[in-house]
C-alpha cells in the first residue's frame, strides 16, 4: 500500500487522471500537482489566461443559527457580526497564546454563515467551533459539494458564458447563483492574486462543470505546484507554512487582518482568544519577528527552510515559502526574520546548500493583485 492507496480522492479524480496529473498526496488527498503542460507553464496560463483548480480538498462548513455571527466572531479578530448579507471576508482562528490555529473565508449567505478552511486543519477547526459554538447555533459539514477555482483575467468572460450575471459580481461578492441549471456558491475570490471565481458545486455535478470550463479555449487545468507559486508571488501565506499555532498575526503582518470594531479602541474591541496579547502587540509593536517578502540578487530561488543571515553571519530568521518566480521573474521568498532586519531594503543572506546568497527585504505583494473591484 502507498500513500496514494490510502488517500481520499475527491469528485474530479477521474478527471484529473484523464488530463494527465501526476498525482501526489497532499491534506490526506489524493490531489494534482502538475498537468503535461508542466508548473511553469502552468503559472504563466494562469496570470495570461484563466486555470481551472481543484480545491475540493477544502473544508466548506454552514453555520446556522440567529447566534451564528456573534458566536463565530468571539473565536475571530475579525467583524462578523456586520458582515453584510452576499458578502465574504477573510478571517483566522487564534489560540490563547495568540498564535493562528487557520485561516479562513466567511461569506454571510442571510440565512446561514458560509465557511471554508483548510484542508490540513479541516477535523481541528470543526472540533474547535463544536466545543465553543452555544447550542442554539448549528454547524453543518458540507460533505456532498466539490470546490471549483477558475482564476486569471480571463475568468470573467468564461464564467459568464454560463451564467452572466457572474460578471456583475466585485471582489469578496458571494451569491448563491445558477451555472447552467445547477446551484453553485459562487464568490468572486481566489488565491492567485488574479481576478476569479470559487464555485461550490454538488460533487455529483462537478466533473460535468469542469468539463465544460476546461473545453473552453482560454481554460486549462492548473495543479497544486502552480497554485502555489501563484500565491506566493502576490504575497498570500500558506497555513503550516508561512502561519502556524505560534504566529500571531502581528508577527505575520497580518494587521490588515484585524478588523477596526474588533482592536483595542473599537465598539467590540478583543473577546477573542489571545486577544490581551494580540491587542498589546499592536499597541507597542513589540515582536521579536516579522514576515516579510524576499528578492534573490541570484537567480537561484531560496526555498522553505534555508535559514537567513546578516552581514556578520549571525542567524537572523527563516524562508517559509519560496519559488523561481515565473511572473516577478526572480527568485521570490517569504520569511521570518527577527523585526531588527525587516525594514524594506534590508540586505540579508540565505544559506542555500552552504552558500550564502545575498537577498533583499521587499515589500509584497511581488507581482500586483488584480481584484475586480469595479
């Protein structure tokens, strides 16, 4: 038996296999890393055109309940409770340590709380809302629903050839909408930094979607290595990667994060887990260690767990994430380093198989964002 043997597969495994992936295990799945076309080619179709991703792998959770905002923002540092109805927003789960157990999407649908979490911490997050969620809100495991993500600048125009009101839809916008006869959760989101879509549709109906996007010209499948390159480049982190139960999200550089009723001066200010210290960090900006982007002055890229260096040698940090940078074109990292060195300009050294290689703290996102906003 092989990992692959034991994984779980989700509704477009056929699919995948049909167009060529290599398969590799990935969040107890059995998930596509790259199609023939190959990571790189991949990353560029994606920023050129539109890729079509399998991310039903995801957890996708209702909450409902009249209760379902208060009680799900008493676990976030982010405003739930005026989240208006057809609208999503980014959130994370944190710990009393003020470390981030995830990260998230909730959109608010009126009458249910929409959630989507990582597929690595998908058991861990359904147990956490279980034991804090009060009785009269209820939590339901969507079990019978893939997750589509077509993403790139081309995205747009292909959706709304089945159902054209997805073209009126602006970033973070979510609608319970019809896409050639069948119910999907569509939200206007992503995570290539691109312009896209995420369509929750039912598993028994996902292959014949995919099937009908990828047919079109501008579409191809995308894996998991390009989706990760994608997101890097735009600066988005990865949960277990660049976030973990240890980070909190001032160290993350995650502020933005933070929403204004929710910090120390606003109407619902803490009341969440780790508040005190979250809170007291923002006010005295006092962490030892940031995140922040890195450039190469080579062209070898510095991947997840070289260590980093200043000047005299002395370790100052670590590379979480990093690729070649297709798009930036040069190599892009993300890093912890201790918060004396993450000004913007800063030049560090990252020991890439014994050789230290000059880089330099930029500001992300490396490669620009383009959201449709209207």
């Amino acid at each position: 038996m092989t990992d692959q043997d034991t994984c779980l597969k989700t509704p477009l495994h056929a699919a995948h296999l049909e167009a060529g992936a290599k398969m590799v295990p990935f969040a107890g799945y059995d998930m596509p890393v790259q199609y023939p076309l190959g990571v790189k080619k991949e990353h560029l179709h994606t920023r050129d055109a539109a890729g079509l991703f399998d991310v039903s792998h995801m957890g996708q959770l209702r909450l409902k309940g009249q209760g379902a905002a208060a009680a799900l923002e008493a676990l976030v540092p982010v405003d739930i409770i005026d989240l208006p109805s057809g609208k999503q927003r980014y959130a994370f789960f944190t710990n009393e340590q003020g470390g981030i157990m995830d990260d998230l999407m909730v959109a608010n649908l009126g009458d249910h709380l929409f959630v989507v979490v990582n597929a690595a911490c998908k058991a861990q997050d359904i147990a956490h809302l279980q034991a804090h969620l009060p009785q009269d809100v209820e939590i339901e495991v969507i079990e019978d629903r893939a997750l589509l993500a077509l993403q790139g600048p081309k995205a747009a125009e292909v959706l709304a050839r089945f159902q054209p009101q997805v073209a009126d839809m602006l970033f973070m916008d979510v609608q319970v909408i019809d896409i050639d006869g069948v119910e999907c959760i569509v939200s206007r989101s992503g995570y290539t930094g691109e312009d896209g879509y995420e369509i929750s549709v039912p598993s028994d109906k996902a292959a014949e979607l995919a099937n009908k996007l990828t047919a079109c010209e501008e579409v191809e499948w995308i894996g998991l290595g390009a989706r990760d390159s994608l997101r890097l480049e735009c600066g988005l982190c990865l949960y277990g990667h660049d976030l973990d139960t240890t980070t909190t999200p001032v160290e993350a550089s995650l502020l933005w994060g933070i929403s204004k009723p929710r910090r120390a001066d606003g109407e619902r200010a803490g009341g969440f887990p780790g508040a005190d210290i979250i809170l007291k960090q923002i006010e005295t900006k006092d962490v030892a260690r940031k995140r922040v982007g890195l450039v190469g002055q080579t062209k070898a890229p510095v991947r997840e767990g070289c260590k980093l260096f200043d000047a005299q040698d002395n370790e100052i940090g670590i590379v979480t994430s990093g690729t070649a940078g297709p798009t930036a074109g040069k190599p892009v990292s993300m890093a912890y380093v201790a918060t004396e060195f993450a000004a913007i300009g800063t030049e560090i050294f990252a020991d890439v198989r014994g050789k230290k290689l000059p880089m330099t703290v930029e500001k992300m996102p490396f490669v620009p964002q383009r959201y449709y906003r209207g």
